[in-house]
C-alpha cells in the first residue's frame, strides 16, 4: 500500500495564502495604477499561472524543502523573465 503524502501544516497554508494573496495584490495594483503605461505589462494568462506556480509548493515546504524551492525559484525565474 502506498503512503499518503504528507499535509501542508497550518504555518505552511497561512503562508502560502499570504505570499499568493500579496503576489496577486500587487500585480493588479500595478495594472490599475501602471506608473509606465506605454509598456505592455499585462501578465495574463502566464503571468498569474506562474504567480500560482510559485506560490502553491509553499503549501510542501515542511515536508519537502528542496523540491519546494525548486519548483518556487524556478517558476518566479520564469515569471520575472517574460
């Protein structure tokens, strides 16, 4: 019988909905208020796929540090270079 995976702890989701509530918050801010409005930011679709994509396997960061920073670092690399 296979085992389960692990359960984010209660420290892992508040900090997985703080870091996603912040990273959403702050991409809409900058659309509604764009300091450079001749530049073409607008990050949907990929853009909010990747903010989730880095933001969720916070959900695992007890449990499986290494890939959890992984899969963070290398979603926001690709966020922050489109």
């Amino acid at each position: 019988m296979a085992a389960l995976p692990p359960r984010p702890t209660r420290a892992d989701a508040w900090i997985t909905l703080v870091l996603l509530f912040v990273s959403l918050g702050s991409t809409f801010a900058v659309e509604l208020v764009d300091p450079v409005p001749s530049v073409n930011r607008d990050p949907w679709p990929w853009g909010y796929a990747l903010i989730l994509a880095a933001c969720l396997p916070l959900l695992w960061r007890t449990a499986w540090p290494c890939v959890t920073a992984l899969a963070t670092v290398l979603a926001s690399t690709l966020y922050y270079r489109s």
